[in-house]
C-alpha cells in the first residue's frame, strides 16, 4: 500500500509542479514577455538554451496566446509538441511556421507569423476589442425595482381646488441563470382597483440561436396583413440584436491579406469611416454604414514601409433583406384576454395561434409565409422582396376568411429606387405602393368583426424626392383611398426642408385632402440643436387648427447631480396652454415638477404635479439605489473606499457617468443588452498610496441583467530595511520571494545591495515571509500593521542560519 502512495505520488509530481506555475527544467529560467509582431501577447517562463531543440518556452500560457491567430491543423500539432515537462521548443514553433528570436537586452521572445499559417479573422468595425481580455459578463442572480409616481393638484378661478388621485408604477425584472421573470403595476389611488397589473411574463435567451423564448403576456412580431392582439401563451422569436455585432443583412465577403504591420483605411462612398493598425493575418472586415443601394467600399492597405494597397468592393445592400441563409421567425400561441379589476381574465375556449417565417435565399431575394388562426378565423400569406440595381421591390399577398365560407385576398406591391448607385448619392428617389383589400378579406381578430368606416378596398400611394444642392429635399406625392362605405379620399401634399445652418432647418408642409369637402393644410416647422446637445428649440404653425406652437429645452450634460427643464406655449383660436417642466437628477433618483396653465373659452385651471423616479438595483448580495433602469446595468461597490473620497465612473469632464462616494455601491444603468462596454474607473481621484487592481472593464450585459463590478482598493506600503546576519554582517546581493500569511507569492523581486538593504513595494498590511536563494540562511517574517504610514522602515533585520532556525 505505502509502495503504491509513493508511485503515485512520483507520477503526479511533475504534474504538482507544474500547477504551480513554472515547469520542472533546470536553471536558467525567467519570466519574459513574449511578443508577436511587435505587440506584448503575454508572459511566460522561458528557459534559454544554445540549441533550438533545447530553447524551451511554457506551453500552456504560450497555447492560450497564439491560439487565435493560427489556423486549426497547425494549432493542432503544434500542441501534440508539447513534451511531459509542459514546455515547446522553439524548434517546434519555427516546424508551424513561426520566425523565432530571442533579445538579450530586452529579455524578450519575439515572434512573427507570415499571412499564408494565421486564421482569418473577422474585424468588427462597430466595437473595439477590448486589449484582448475577455468581456465580463452575468454570473449572479441580479435585477431591479422600478417606482414612479406623482402627485397633482388643480386650482384656479374656475375650477375647485384639490388634490387629484396619486399616480404611480412599479416594475419588478429578476434575472436568475439567464431566466428574466418580468412584471408591472400601475396604481392609481380612487379606482375601484387601486393596483392593476400589466405584463407578466419569464423570458429566457438561447444566444447561440439568436432565439429568445417567452412565456407569459406576449408582445411578439407580425408581418405582412397581420395583426398582435393581446394574449398570454408561449412565443419563440428570432432576436437578431441578441448578436448585435453580426451581420445578417445582405453584405459581400470583403476578405484582405495584410502581410505587414499595415494602417488600413476604409472609405464607404468616398468618406472615411474608420482607421485601424492591423498585424499581419487575413481579415473579413464586415458591418459598414451602407445606404440603400449599391455602395463603393475601398480599403487602403499602408504598411510599415510605405507600400500601400488598395481593395475595390461594390455592395448592395437594402436593410428589410435577410443576407443568403438568415431566418427571421417568430412562432407565438396563446390565450385572448381582458382587463377584469385589477388583473386579467384569459379566455381558455380557443388559442389564438401566430407564425411567420422569412429566410434569405440570396443576398438579394427573401421570401417569408406567414399564417394566423383563431377558431374558424384564419390568415395565410406569403412574401417576395427582392433588390436589384433597378431598386427595392415587395410583393405581400394573403388569404384572411371569418369561416369556411367566407373567404377573400389582400395584396400589397412596394417598389423603391435606391438611395445610391455605385457609390453616387441619386438626386430623385422614388416610392411606390398599391394595396388591394377584397370585401370578403378580414385579418384574425379576437373580437368580432365590425363594420369598419376606414376600412378601404384600395389604396395607391406614390412619392417622389428631390435632393437639391445635396442638402435641401423637396418632395410631392399623391395617395388615394377607396373606402369600402363613404367617399373616396384623395390627398395630395408636398415638403420642402432647407437646412439653415448644421444644427437648424426650416420645413414647409403642404397638404390637399379631397373628400366629401376640400381641406387645405399648411404646416411651418423650425427646429433648432445647439452644436453639443444641451439645448433646443422648436416652433411650428398649423393653419387647418390655427395653432401655434413654440418649445424650448435645456437637456441634461450629465447623469447625476444635474436637471433638464421644457417650456411650452401654445395658442389657438380656442384659447392657449401654457407648461413647463424640470428634473432634477441624483444618482439614487430624481424629482419631477410640472406646471400647466389652461385657459381654453372662457374657462382657466392651473395643475401642477410633483413626481419621483427611483429604484433598486442588485447583483448577488449587493444592491443600490437608483434612479429606473430600462435595461441592464453594471454594479459597482468598493468595500475599503475612505470617508470623504469620490471616484468617477466613465468621467466625461467635471462628472461621470456614476459615482462612488459617499456611496460605497452605486449603479452605471441603462447598458444595452449584449452590446460591449467599457468601464473606466478614474483612478487619479484616490489618495496617494491607494492603488486600484484594474482601471479599465469590458463588460457584457444580457437581457435585463446586471454585473458585478467588485473593485479592489488596497492600501499599499513600501517597506525597507537592511538584512544581516546573526553576526551582524550584511546580507549582499540576495535575491528572493515575499509570501503572505496564507502561503501566496505576493513579490518575487526582493533583492539586496551590498549593505544588504532592500526595498519591497505595493504590500498591504499583514504579515509577510521572505525567502532568500541564499541556501544556508533561514527566512525571515515582518508585518505592516493597519494603521502603517506610506512608507514602513524595518530598521535591521538579522536573520540566522537554517540551523540556528
């Protein structure tokens, strides 16, 4: 038995080594970074030798680095290379392809790779990777408690003064293992019914099929003639922003080679969107800004000697398109339902029954079928889009029937010209449409079907664009309706825009409606931006109601510890209304005032109303407030932040978009579900002496989630001292580890100088254990107590010999 435990125990040593970081080869061996195409890819121990066959490097840190650069079959047997010692020569690395070579000054293993042996990359040009570090992303249960509400009040002269019911709204979303439990409320005080619940549901994200599945209240999608009535069941849709960063629509391949460090520059129609440094590799540079249309892309290629390149790509691109392969569906059943107190009351005699299905079969063609069913009540259709030089064309047909017996069809043809045409912006543009409805044609509805005055036969509707001196826009068009009851309609109406400056434009909109009396409508529109956002002006005319209409706004710079206010006035011939309103805004919530002023013939009240905005946000055990979050979020909390300081999160100028401080846990909210982040903690706000582990976070948000942001703020001391021995002569040129009390190497570059002094910087208090390579001296331990200054000065320190230990 003892002979079995002492084989076994040989057997796994190697592997216990290893464990521990650094292989079992012998001296010489350092920690240098290893660098490919002049960028830092990681560290690693390397063991130099004279000899390629015998010059080792870490295997495991190595394999993790170069694993996204190489392709599959050379990754392969390079990782069949590795020896029993976890290490590969570099003999195996130049047998994949790799130019090796190791610098001496520098300590440095450099490393390059030709185009012809890397992987082809897709590059992203809507996000920036985040230095090559994975994004952080929901590994907690976490979710929110949304409240609103307000309280008003009316007055004036002809009206009785009091108080009006209290307003209010709550919103529950939990999120567990990616599974979103969903609800709200809304309250008003006098109601037979004070709380009245809205939709509830659990939804839950298959992000590898882009498949969101929801059970519960149902707001899911339609196509063509169909209709989203209220209902309670099962739904699986195709949520193309579960991948945001994927390319669904119609877009060609646009593959280069960079065989040098290169500059590349892609220019989309003449105007450059964006500029990147690249390594070598082989790139599918995908997701451009395209138009409608056929679009010219170039890529410029300048690499580190002056050569440049230079890619030609002719795209075309219409955004209702599915690219070659891509569904879009959305699958739904459930139960009808209405209000009933202050819940819901489902109808359980039939399921209302909706799907549609679209797929791209080309880049240019998508085809789709759609079917909705309701007792006898029932829909089928089918669509054809389609995308050529000649431009955007649609064909949408369906068969709706009430019962067996009763059945008709419903068509709708689009047709647009395209925005661009290689590469050109087009002067006209033009749309079309024609639908045509049967009097037997009835979509699925729950209700019974009613007489419908606007319901219509025909439609046709047609307009054409003028773009002139590439800025103003001017536009007529025409569109008749044929009613199935009453006189036809027809309208004819024109725009003219002229932009005055780049943050203001004037419209003018004219429309003729003929119908059983002729209507004429003219509508003047100013609208006004200041160059950053922060305020902005609109008026406009309406000469068929004799109103005017003027707004001023203040918007807010930043998310916390400032306001937002609106002014209104509008007069008519009836009487004029005048409001204004402001919010002030705290991290933890926010307070709403609003005002109006109505005095419409002969009858004046005043109604001002007072509102708070608030919340609850947690991840795990920590929560904060905050004002409502919509989305997702990312949690912030510092345990060991000090009284009196403050850190800025994602600082845009005098604020951020959070702040830590006075509040230990704050919450950065509204994070776009699957987009990716970063998150910037302002580190020069701490206190000299205070680090602060990381600066920067990618983080990566799912469905109503939130995520942890734990951050690390240590109190770090230098300490120094001198290192004798027992007979009081200095310890010279010692090098060695510093471990903490529970075993862990926190330092391994202890060093002494001739007089033996040494200095150790960054620990935080606690006791600590030095381990010289000096084979006959024993280590020594100190400890930094919790109140230590910046600076500790050990004074001597005299350690003995192991045996004297």
């Amino acid at each position: 038995m003892r002979s079995g435990f002492v084989l076994l125990l040989f057997l796994l040593l190697p592997v216990l080594v290893m464990a521990q970081g650094r292989p079992p080869l012998g001296k010489p061996f350092l920690m240098a970074p290893v660098v490919l195409d002049g960028r830092p890819l990681t560290e690693a121990w390397l063991f130099p030798r004279d000899r390629a066959e015998e010059f080792s490097v870490e295997a495991r840190t190595l394999l993790e680095a170069v694993k996204p650069y190489m392709k599959d079959e050379l990754f392969l047997r390079l990782q069949s290379n590795v020896t029993s010692d976890g290490v590969l020569t570099t003999q195996s690395l130049e047998a994949v392809g790799f130019l090796v070579s190791f610098d001496p000054p520098t300590l440095e293993l450099r490393l390059s790779l030709p185009a012809k042996y890397r992987k082809a990359q897709d590059l992203d040009l809507n996000f920036v990777e985040f230095e090559n570090q994975k994004y952080l992303r929901p590994d907690q249960h976490s979710g929110y408690l949304n409240l609103r509400t307000q309280q008003s009040w009316q007055y004036g002269p002809d009206v009785e003064s009091e108080r009006r019911p209290l307003t209010g709204n709550l919103e529950l979303v939990e999120n567990i293992r990616g599974f979103v439990f969903e609800s709200s409320a809304d309250f008003l005080e006098d109601a037979d019914s004070q709380w009245r619940r809205q939709d509830t549901r659990i939804r839950y994200d298959d992000e590898e099929r882009m498949i969101r599945y929801t059970l519960g209240d149902l707001t899911f999608r339609s196509t063509g003639f169909q209709i989203t009535p209220s209902i309670a069941g099962l739904a699986a849709t195709r949520e193309f922003a579960i991948q945001p960063y994927k390319t669904l629509r119609p877009l060609s391949d646009t593959e280069i080679i960079i065989k040098r460090t290169s500059i590349v520059e892609i220019y989309v129609n003449g105007l450059l969107f964006s500029q990147v440094r690249l390594a070598p590799g082989v790139f599918n540079i995908r997701d451009f800004p395209l138009a409608t249309g056929q679009s010219n892309v170039r890529i410029k290629v300048k690499d580190d000697l002056g050569q440049e390149e230079v890619y030609d790509f002719s795209l075309l691109y219409e955004n209702s398109l599915l690219a070659r392969g891509v569904e879009e569906f959305s699958y739904a059943a459930g139960l009808p339902w209405q209000a009933s107190g202050g819940d819901r009351a489902y109808d359980d005699s039939a399921a209302f029954v909706s799907l549609y299905n679209r797929r791209g079969i080309t880049d240019q063609l998508t085809v789709g079928l759609n079917y909705q069913g309701y007792y006898e009540k029932m829909l089928l259709g089918a669509e054809v889009s389609g995308v050529s030089n000649l431009g955007y064309l649609s064909l949408q047909v369906a068969q709706g029937s009430q019962s067996s017996q009763e059945s008709g069809f419903a068509e709708r043809l689009t047709y647009r010209s395209l925005d661009k045409v290689m590469g050109r912006q087009m002067p006209l543009l033009l749309a079309l449409e024609f639908e045509n409805q049967d009097r037997e044609f009835s979509p699925v509805t729950v209700q019974d079907p009613v007489v419908d005055p606007l319901r219509y036969l025909r439609r046709y509707d047609a307009q054409l664009n003028f773009r002139l001196d590439s800025s103003w826009l001017w536009g007529v068009g025409a569109n008749t309706l044929e009613y199935m009851t009453g006189e036809d309609q027809r309208t004819y109406r024109s725009n003219l825009m002229i932009p005055l400056k780049s943050q203001m434009r004037l419209e003018f909109v004219y429309n003729k409606i003929l119908q059983d009396k002729e209507e004429d409508r003219f509508l003047i529109s100013f609208y006004w931006n200041e160059s950053q956002g922060y305020y902005s002006a609109s008026s406009y005319y309406d000469s068929l109601q004799k109103t005017t209409n003027a707004t001023v706004a203040r918007n807010n710079r930043y998310q916390y510890d400032d306001y937002r206010w609106n002014a209104n006035i509008q007069n008519s011939e009836l009487g004029n209304t005048r409001s204004i309103s402001g919010e002030y805004l705290k991290q933890p919530f926010s307070v709403r005032l609003d005002h109006m002023n109505n005095a419409q013939q002969g009858s004046e009240y005043n109604l001002t109303s007072l509102g708070l905005n608030t919340g609850f946000a947690w991840v795990g055990g920590h929560g904060a407030f905050t004002q409502p979050v919509t989305d997702s979020f990312v949690l912030l909390h510092a345990k060991n932040l000090e009284d009196g300081q403050a850190i800025m999160i994602n600082p845009t100028g005098d604020r951020g978009q959070a702040q830590l401080g006075p509040r230990r846990t704050v919450v950065l909210r509204d994070q776009s579900s699957y987009y990716r982040n970063t998150v910037n903690v302002d580190i020069t706000s701490l206190p000299m002496g205070y680090l602060l582990d990381k600066e920067f976070y990618g983080t990566q948000t799912t469905y109503r989630s939130g995520i942890l942001l734990d951050l690390k703020i240590a109190k770090k001391v230098m300490v120094k001292g001198q290192l004798l021995t027992s007979s009081d002569k200095a310890v010279e040129y010692a090098a060695g580890d510093v471990f903490d009390a529970n075993g862990q190497l926190v330092d391994n570059t202890f060093f002494t100088n001739k007089q033996g002094r040494f200095l150790i910087e960054g620990l935080e208090p606690g006791v600590y254990r030095v381990v010289t390579d000096q084979s006959g001296l024993a280590p020594f331990t100190f400890e930094i107590p919790g109140n230590a200054d910046k600076m500790l000065n050990l004074g001597t320190v005299k350690t003995g010999t192991k045996e004297q230990r």
